[in-house]
C-alpha cells in the first residue's frame, strides 16, 4: 500500500512528480557542483540562477531519456520481493548514475555556455563529486519530498472518495 500511494499513478501526477523532484535537484546542483567549480559567492549564485532554466530542461530530457535503462538496471539489482525502500533507493541510484553522466558533460556546457572538449578530458576527475552531490540531493531531499506530496495527494483523493 505505501509503495503504491508514494508513486505517481497516472500522467498528470508523473509530471507532477517529474516537476518537483527536477526543480528541487536543479536549484540546489547546480549551484553547489558550480560552487565547487569556481568558488562560492553571490556572484556566482547569480550566475548560476541565469542558466538554470536551460539546465532544468536539459535535465527533463535526460531524466526522461534515461528512466527505461534505470528501470532495468534496477531490476537487475533488487529482487522484487524486495522493500519499497530498497527499490526507491536502488532505482534513485540508477538514475542518478546515468543522468549525472550525461550532466557532467552537458551540464558543463550549459554553464559555460560553450562546448568544449574539457567536461569530457576532465571526466574522470568532476564524475564522482557531481555524482555524490546528486546522490545525496536525490535520496535525501528530491524524492522523499516528492514522494510525500504524492503521498498526500493520495490520502486527499482517498478521504473525498
């Protein structure tokens, strides 16, 4: 039951879903793997605010593109019999994984506002920090949150029923 009243159930709540887990990671990624980057201020923070938009859809796409391929190697992981919890946290790590791959790169062209051959020489290097900070945001804010307003929703539509 709370596997089913944590999740999206039909388009609407998906994009529901799909819109505040991306506005949360968004606003609080990028500014952090930027900091990192170039340092923190409130210069940068407000050069990270102007790009955010672009690097928000970007992130819808990706999150879109890479939801079947995180599906699988979910289920190549976790049994079925598994806990919600083991199956939320595996699948959050499988997403994240392919999508900070491409946002390591793309990502970086979307701030700089150019592309170059740097995000990909310098892969190896940026990869892992950029995937622990969305790990983190991912199972620690992003989609707890989302799951809780789901869950709420839910509850909503079971009392006026």
């Amino acid at each position: 039951m709370l596997f089913r009243m944590r999740l999206p159930q039909n388009k609407k709540e998906t994009a529901l879903f799909m819109f505040l887990v991306s506005a949360i990671s968004v606003n609080i990624i990028a500014p952090v793997i930027t900091g990192f980057e170039i340092g923190f201020s409130w210069q940068t923070w407000h050069q990270v605010l102007t790009i955010i938009p672009f690097m928000w859809i970007m992130v819808l796409v990706i999150v879109i593109l890479t939801q079947r391929p995180a599906g699988w190697l979910t289920s190549k992981i976790v049994d079925p019999k598994d806990s919600f919890a083991s199956h939320m946290v595996i699948n959050g790590l499988c997403s994240v994984l392919l999508i900070s791959i491409f946002m390591t790169v793309l990502g970086t062209w979307i701030g700089s506002q150019q592309i170059s051959w740097t995000p990909i020489q310098q892969f190896f290097v940026k990869w892992p920090r950029n995937f622990a900070i969305a790990l983190a945001v991912e199972l620690l804010l992003a989609q707890p949150i989302a799951r809780q307003v789901m869950q709420v929703i839910h509850k909503q539509q079971k009392l006026m029923a």
